[in-house]
C-alpha cells in the first residue's frame, strides 16, 4: 500500500506538470504479445502487433505531437529528426518487431502533402507507403535470442550473472518451493504434458509453465477442457510462483552481478539523459531515448532501485508492453539559449505495467527507497550510479569475463571482489566476437609462419588456374597450390 506521505507527494506532482517543461525522455519497453518459450520460434502476435502500436500511440499524445500533455521540448512533432531519437533493441525477433510496431505510431506515415520531395529538375517524388517514417533501431548486444530463450540470464554473457542466478537453484528458498509445490505442479500434468514431459512439471520450470498456459489462454481456446484444472485460483498461484522465481533468478541483494541486466539499463538511461543535456538544447540533440528488452531487465531494476519498499507489485514480472520511464525536466523558464542550471534539472521515474492507453497510464514511483518523485538531477545521477554499470571496464570487473574486449582489463582487481573468468564478453558482445578476434590472431600466426617456410625454401604461391593450366606438377609445386 502507498503511504500518506507518498500518495500527497505524487498528488503534487500530477498538478504541476502545467508549470513544467519536459526536456528529454529515456523508456525501457517490455514486447507485445507473444507466442510461448517453449514452442521456439517465438513469434509477436497480431495482439502484440496492436499493443505496441496502441503504447507507441499514447506516447505520441503524450511527448511527440505538436498537442502532446507533456511535449518534449524541440522535438519534431511530423517528420521525425534522427539525431534527436535513438532506438535499440537486441537481435531478437520479438522485440525488434515490437519496436517498429511501436515506432509506426511514435511517427505514423506524413501523407502525401509533407512525404514529398522536391528535385532539382523540379520533378517531384513521392515517399513509399504514404509518407512511412524510416527509423533505425540499433542493435542491443546483450539479450539476443532472449525471446526464445526459457532463462534469461544465459543471454547476458555476464560469467558472474550467471553463476549467481544458478545459486538461486540451491537456495533454502528454492528448495522448499521446489518440495512444498511438487503436488500443486503434478496437478497440472494433464493441461501441459503434450509439451512437457512429467520430469519438468515442477517449480524448477515455473515461467516457463506459466508462459505456455498463459500464452494458451489468449490463444487456444482448448485449454478450456481442463478450466477444472485451471481454476482461477490455480492460474493466480502459476502466475505467483513464476513472479517470485524470476525475481530471485533477476536479482539479490547480496549478490550485484545478478542484476547486470538492471544496471546497465540504469547506465544507459542516465548516459542518454545526461547527452540531453550535454547538447544544451542544441535543435540536433538527443531528446527520446528507446529501448524494447526482456522482463528481467524490469525486475533486476526494481530490486536495484529499491522499488520493493514502495509496492509489492515490482516483485512480479512486468505484462506484455509494460514500459520503465525517466523524464528529465525543469519547473522554471527556459533562457533564450541552452538548458537551466543543473540546480533547476529534476528527473521522476515512471512505471506502467501493461500496454499504455487511455485507460492504463503511467504511474509516477520514488526510486530509492525514499518518498521523493522528483528528484534533482545531481542526487538522481548520484542515486543509479551506485549501482549503474556503464563502461566496458566496469562490465567487465563486474561480471568477471577476460575474453575478447574484457582481456585488456583482465589484470585490474574486480570491483566486486569476484574471480575473473573466460567464458563471456564485455558489454553482451558475444562470446562469438572474442572467438573471431581469436581466430585472427591464430591465422596471423600461421600465415607468418607460412611466409617465414616460403622464404626460407624459395617456394612462391601462384594462382590454382596458373596450376591448371602447367599441367601436372612436381612435389614442389603440389606444396605452393596448398599454400
């Protein structure tokens, strides 16, 4: 329950949004709906499709249109400007078709008056598909393949991420939900054994038995032969169960690499907003930050963020479209040129869990454990980097990788006291990428040593048609055609 004092805090800052300008914006946003886990490809669904389009709606009325209740100050309301918008997403089906479906609605297509151009011969042309807006999403590189992965984590390449999350498998915790649930697990083996086998039905498996009955019941109207299995009641303790075994796999108070999901998310919202300001109100300037990503980036922040202590609700896993929100703005009048004094820069942090619209909006929250919306920028900045991470070294030190880009860090002491390890990769690069730069060196190796035999021996390469066409070759020459 929200306390007096916060609730009256919360009422002050709903009246004084009239008096504010917003400056700049940074989102995380959850997909649309999709198709299970545990029937890979995971797909978005028509109804995803509509969800993100809807969310991308609201936010339009909300910070982009020329009427929008809190436009973002010098944001292009039509024709979008790329240099004042970024947006990512991991290379993961899901998620990178949410966000263009979120995007079609940000900045829907112009028409024909404003997507026509204009040639120096006079000849005019008309954009595609009625004006469409092309934006560019970038490439995350943590999280790839998340949507069609049953653990999240895996998809970090964060060695120490991973190993806490394992712990969590041999918690006291764990194992007493793992034996006290066993029977109410066993009950469902009728409802999902065509896609479990009975060894997986157990508290082991909770998300990713939720998802599938959960995906099932938007969907396939053949779940309803065991509504006498799946009772109300039954769908709630599924659902809670799957709430708590994510949080404890997303986050630990005691262990930070857990949440190496939620830190570098923390990272890159106080790195963009702070670009926001560094441009001083420059028209170019970086103005709508945008990242579409997996639920436990939601649930590591949380933790971090000691959102916990305001409600119960942020132990659970985040619906489809739910989105993390940091607004920069300021109360006072903004100067002819540049940006207020940092003094007069506040940031408030918003959550929404489930698609925005009408009916459904935003929620402004404390971060930090304390009662304060709007925070001021410095004591905000101060507050995420006590637990950001947004700098290679730091990813590094702190998920204990030494491969690829993490080498050149490998001899400074972790910052987290952990042990260094070679399995992983700085930043979610993955462990692909130190295996090329290996097999570089490897080849530059070997070629210098072929050199090194060629000169040594005056053999020299030619060309496989210049053999061809000698005919039949000496042992010398059969030793240049594999050279």
């Amino acid at each position: 329950m929200v306390s007096r004092t916060l609730a009256l805090a919360l009422f002050s800052a709903s009246i004084s949004h009239a008096a504010e300008t917003v400056l700049g914006v940074y989102m995380f946003h959850r997909h649309g709906d999709r198709t299970a886990k545990q029937t890979p490809p995971a797909n978005l669904t028509d109804l995803g499709y509509t969800e993100v389009y809807h969310s991308g709606q609201y936010y339009r009325s909300r910070y982009v249109a020329t009427d929008a209740s809190l436009k973002i100050s010098g944001l292009n309301s039509d024709i979008v400007l790329q240099s004042q918008i970024a947006v990512s997403a991991p290379s993961d089906t899901v998620l990178q078709n949410s966000a263009q479906g979120f995007l079609q609605a940000l900045y829907p297509a112009v028409g024909a008056q404003l997507g026509n151009e204009t040639l120096a011969n006079s000849s005019s042309v008309q954009a595609p598909l009625n004006g469409y807006q092309l934006i560019p999403i970038a490439l995350v590189s943590s999280g790839s393949g998340s949507e069609d992965s049953s653990w999240l984590q895996s998809a970090s390449g964060c060695y120490n991420s991973i190993t806490s999350s394992n712990d969590y498998f041999t918690s006291a915790d764990y194992q007493s939900l793992l034996k006290s649930t066993s029977g109410f697990y066993d009950n469902l083996v009728p409802a999902i054994n065509r896609t479990f086998n009975a060894s997986q039905i157990s508290y082991k498996n909770a998300y990713t038995i939720f998802d599938l009955i959960n995906v099932a019941e938007i969907h396939n109207s053949s779940i309803h032969a065991f509504d006498n299995i799946l009772t109300n009641d039954t769908l709630y303790q599924i659902r809670t169960l799957a709430d708590h075994h994510e949080f404890n796999l997303a986050y630990n108070v005691s262990e930070p690499a857990r949440a190496i999901a939620g830190a570098t998310v923390a990272a890159q919202a106080v790195q963009y907003l702070n670009n926001t300001i560094t441009a001083n109100n420059n028209f170019s300037g970086p103005r709508l930050g945008i990242q579409f990503g997996a639920y436990n980036s939601f649930q590591s922040f949380f933790g971090l963020a000691n959102l916990t202590a305001v409600s119960e609700d942020f132990y659970g896993v985040p619906d489809y479209a739910s989105v993390m929100i940091w607004e920069l703005f300021t109360n006072t009048t903004l100067p002819s040129s540049g940006l207020p004094p940092q003094d007069d820069l506040y940031v408030r942090f918003l959550f929404n869990n489930g698609t925005s619209a009408n009916t459904t909006v935003p929620q402004i929250y404390p971060l930090f454990g304390g009662n304060a919306v709007d925070l001021k920028w410095t004591d905000f900045v101060t507050g995420m980097n006590k637990f950001a991470v947004g700098t290679t070294q730091q990813w590094c030190q702190t998920c204990g990788n030494t491969t690829g880009t993490c080498a050149q860090f490998a001899s400074t002491p972790s910052s987290s006291g952990s042990s260094s390890h070679s399995s992983g990769n700085s930043n979610g690069i993955s462990t692909a990428v130190g295996g090329v730069i290996g097999a570089m060196v490897t080849l530059a190796v070997i070629l210098g040593a072929e050199a090194l035999i060629l000169l040594l021996f005056g053999l020299r390469v030619v060309s496989k048609k210049r053999l061809a066409s000698a005919g039949p070759t000496n042992g010398a020459a059969a030793t240049e055609a594999k050279a």
